[in-house]
C-alpha cells in the first residue's frame, strides 16, 4: 500500500482525533493556562465541542482543569517521548549538539519540517541566551526566516517548494527579514547549490545562524543540524571559515553513525 494523506472530507479521516489534537496543540508558551472560551477562540470550535474535547481529554489525563481555566498535564509529554524513543538517532544526534556546544560555546539543535514550521526535536543550549522566547525541544519556527527551514526546504522536490511558497505567509520580523517570495525562493535554491543555509538576523535582531541536512547511512533526511549564535559575538567570516567546517565534519559523523 502506498503512502497517501488524507483530506478532511475523506471517509477515513477521523474529525474527533484531529480536534483533540487541535485542542492540546492549542495550548503554548503565550497560552499555558486558558478559559474553556479562550480554547474555543484559538481553534476556532464552538464552546460546546471545545468543553467536550477538553473534559475527554481531562477524563484521559492530558488535560487538568483549574477552577475555570485548562492547562496540559505532563502526560502530554509522553506523545513527544514516543517519537523521540522510537529514533533510535536521538541519542547520537544529541551528543553531537553537544560536542559542538562544547567545542565553540554555542547553542545547536535537530529541527524537522512540520507544516510551515521548524520543530526543533533535539537541542543543545550555550548558557547566553539568543532569542526572547526559551527555545527547547517542541519549539516552532517558521521555515522561511530560519537556517535549519531553508536547508530543509532546499531538500524538497521543486513542485512541493512551490506549494510551499504559494502558501506560505511571509511576515517581517526585522528589517532584514525577506518577505519577497521570489527572492526567498532564489535564496532557498542557492542553500541547495552550496548545500548549507545562512540566517542573518532577519528572525531576531542579533541573531546569526548556520545550518546543514543530517542523513543517515541510507540517504535519509533526518533533519537540519544548526549553530546559532550573537552577531555581535561572531562575524560572518568566523561563522563561514569555523563552524561551517565543524557542521559540516558533525553531519558526516552522523551520516556514518546512523542506520
């Protein structure tokens, strides 16, 4: 049987599973603790189908209630521990994000395409914080203005590049930021040519990051392997002539160590 996705108006599409995930999804670093309105808002179902969803998932253990409002319990964590424990790379790929943490003093992470979205799935943290937001493991970026999302979508065949770009909403974070689709495009293709991706601040002012793909032994896309650190504390030129090399040397290791 082929691999197929299905749509929603597909007779094996299951509705109620797709909205609970919608509910817990709902929940994030803006929103921990939320009203039984507020989840409706966010995901856009009337109060009545928002309450029942969040009581099922309450009945199951996902979800606690307080007083009024909702907040995920820790069970949630073991949907995100079933897909790290059944890669059996995680384990190497999170000591090589060390070892170069270790080796430069600079934060570096596994992230995969979600949608329009990086997921970063593992990650090693430098102790001087990057960003305004904590990143960590389940974090989303968007794909277009990050380094670990260009060398992602430079992997994709050109027609799904395209759906991507068509769909994709380009919003300004910095003055840098590119929000012409066709120049993001020619930048994307230009990842593919030299096989890694440059983000210079166009996220977050300040912030300067490199990253390369990660393939198994097989040829396989694991992911996009980043550094990322403070363009005030490291020149373009270092980030090119140093650590270029060293993500580079990282992702041969595990591309000989991964199966």
């Amino acid at each position: 049987m082929q691999d197929e996705v299905l749509s929603p108006d597909d007779r094996d599409f299951v509705t109620a599973l797709a909205s609970g995930l919608e509910v817990i999804l709902a929940f994030d670093e803006a929103h921990p603790r939320m009203t039984l309105s507020e989840v409706a808002a966010r995901t856009g179902m009337n109060r009545a189908k928002a309450r029942r969803f969040l009581l099922t998932l309450n009945a199951l253990g996902y979800v606690r209630k307080q007083g009024r409002s909702f907040e995920l319990a820790p069970k949630v964590l073991q949907l995100g521990y079933a897909f790290l424990s059944s890669n059996n790379y995680r384990s190497v790929i999170q000591q090589v994000l060390e070892d170069i943490t270790a080796e430069i003093g600079e934060s570096s992470s596994l992230g995969i395409m979600e949608g329009n979205d990086v997921v970063y799935v593992a990650r090693s943290a430098a102790r001087h914080r990057l960003l305004a937001i904590t990143l960590s493991v389940g974090t989303r970026l968007p794909a277009a203005h990050t380094s670990l999302g260009r060398v992602l979508l430079a992997q994709l065949p050109d027609a799904e590049l395209d759906v991507f770009l068509e769909n994709v909403v380009l919003e300004r974070y910095t003055d840098r930021t590119i929000t012409d689709k066709a120049e993001l495009k020619r930048r994307i293709l230009e990842v593919r040519q030299q096989g890694y991706g440059i983000v210079d601040q166009e996220l977050d002012s300040g912030l300067r990051s490199l990253a390369v793909p990660a393939f198994d032994t097989n040829g396989k896309l694991l992911g996009g392997i980043n550094i990322s650190t403070n363009a005030a504390r490291v020149d373009y030129d270092t980030l090119v002539k140093r650590y270029l090399p060293l993500l580079q040397e990282k992702a041969r290791q595990i591309r000989t160590s991964v199966s």
